[in-house]
C-alpha cells in the first residue's frame, strides 16, 4: 500500500494507517482495490500491474467519460508506476450496485435499469477519444476469440465436450464476420450489473476499462443478459423495448441477437475460467442463469445449429 499511501498524503496531506486500509473483493481485473479511510472521509484506492493491458486505460478513459458528462467517478490522484502500471484515488461510490437491487419489486428495478441505460446512451454518444488508445476495437478476430474463449473453458473443460466441431461450423466465423462489418461506438465491454452503482441519488458506471470500439447492443444485451441479476424473461423484453425509447431508434434484432449471443457464450466462458482456474467458485454458481439466457436466444438464431448439439 505504499504508493497509495503516498497518494493521499500528497492530495489529502494525511498519512493513512494500515488500518485505514480495507480491501476491497471485486471482480476478476487483478486490480488491488482498497477502501481507505482518513479524516472521515473515504476514497477507493487502485493499483494495477501490466498483467492486463486494459487496466491502464481506466484513467483517461475515466477522464474522456466525465468530459462529456457521463457519471463516472472522479479521478483525485494518479501515478504512473511503470509501463502499463499505475495507482489512483478515486472517488468512493458506496457499495450499492445494481444487484443489491435485485429483491426490490420490479417498478422500481425498472426505473433503475433505466437510469443506468440512460448512462450508457451516454457513452455510446460520446466521441472515439483521440487523446489515448482505446482498447482493440471489436473485429472479426476479437468476436471469434470471445467463440474459442467459450468453447475452451465452457464447453470444453466445464461440460467436458470436444469443441472442434462447434469451432469449425461456418455459422461463428459468419457471425463474426457480419459484426464486424457494422459500425462502431465507444462501448463500455462489460455493463453487467455490479458496475453500474446507485450513489447519491444518481446512477454510476465503474471498471469501463475495457472501453473499445463495438456495437451499443453489446451493452445492452450485458445489462439485460446478465447471469449475476436473473431477470425474467419479460424483464428483459420489458427494458429492450425502453432501450428504443432512450436511443430513438427501433432495435434491429438480428444485430441484438448476434451481439447478445456473443456476450452470453463470453460470459459464460468467463465464470467457468474464474471458477475452475482461479478457484472462485460463486463463478460457477451464476452459469445456469446465463446458460438460460443462451438457449433463450438460440431458437431462429444462425448459431442455433452448432449450439443446440452441444448442449442438448
């Protein structure tokens, strides 16, 4: 904790204690996020290495985002600690995601999914910063990598499937292909519900570190889509169609299906890594959810083929 300790006596002019410092367990970024307290007050504390090349976007990305006036939080102190390394204080949002929500009766869930699509209308609406490099942009390889990524950990080594044939079928590269042919805006990446907080009576996006170039319906399908927070199916039809309203436009829904598809089989993808390979078994727990939004989806979908063998 030594640099972030250096952070607040330099912004704050207090010297944390070790006690002062409290970890904070989110997420899977290999971050280390501490909730400091000092003179009454609170900030989050962040450091990262250079194991993941997008944790050092968060900070110009955090700044390009609150320039053009979406809720983010606010950057006190930043310090570069090497290539792609770095720690920052950052503004405390409290502990009250969107999932802590989840019991609450569904009008008032509704409003505050609204709220945070509202957001994220926002930071599809923003300009492609040119003061730093956003994340590789979603491109046919990106869209098939998060395919493999899928049958590697999902498939492969949760179901214990061979996944070549499911690789190979010409339905995933046709997918990939017609995604990446679309136009692109800043997408957040991974807009599920523990990253949007509720924060003085406002609604927050956090971790946008993985801010790239993408279609918005990506976003929309990882808020809708979510494994962590179940909605219900008419939930989720419920809020798409709010979606038209916040955007203006009547969604196109092969493009929502193929994005929602490749956002499901990446998150599922990823509770099994986490869950199998880093131990953390709450992964594990939110795969049936996620595989219900995927078989949900799979009827008329040109990945109805490949996908249907493999998990019938």
């Amino acid at each position: 904790m030594k640099e972030l300790s250096r952070l607040v006596h330099r912004s704050f002019h207090i010297i944390p204690r070790q006690e002062d410092f409290r970890p904070l367990a989110l997420g899977a970024s290999g971050r280390t996020i501490v909730r400091i307290h000092f003179g009454g007050r609170t900030c989050i504390g962040i450091q990262w290495g250079n194991d993941r090349a997008d944790n050092d976007s968060f900070i110009p990305a955090a700044r390009h985002l609150h320039a053009h006036g979406v809720n983010v939080p606010e950057i006190y102190d930043y310090e570069p600690l090497g290539p792609g390394c770095g720690a920052a204080l950052v503004e405390d949002l409290g502990d009250a995601n969107l999932l802590a929500f989840r019991k609450e009766p569904w009008p008032s869930l509704r409003l505050r999914y609204i709220r945070a699509m509202e957001q994220l209308h926002l930071l599809h609406s923003c300009p492609f910063p040119e003061e730093f490099p956003l994340q590789p942009a979603f491109d046919e390889a990106l869209y098939r990598w998060e395919q493999s990524y899928f049958a590697e950990h999902f498939l492969g080594s949760h179901l214990g499937l061979e996944t070549a044939s499911f690789l190979n079928h010409p339905a995933l590269k046709e997918q990939a292909q017609f995604l990446a042919a679309l136009p692109e805006c800043p997408v957040h990446r991974d807009s599920q519900s523990q990253n949007v907080h509720i924060h003085a009576g406002k609604t927050w996006l956090i971790d946008f570190q993985g801010m790239r170039g993408g279609r918005p319906e990506y976003d929309l399908a990882s808020l809708v889509y979510d494994g962590y927070a179940r909605l219900e199916p008419e939930q989720a039809d419920e809020l798409l169609r709010e979606w038209e309203n916040i955007s203006a436009h009547s969604i196109d829904h092969r493009i929502f299906r193929a994005c929602a598809l490749q956002r499901i089989m990446q998150m599922l993808g990823a509770y099994a890594n986490i869950g199998h390979n880093q131990g953390k078994t709450w992964y594990l727990a939110q795969i049936p959810a996620g595989l219900g939004h995927l078989r949900k989806l799979l009827p008329g979908s040109t990945l109805a083929e490949p996908l249907a063998a493999m998990l019938a």
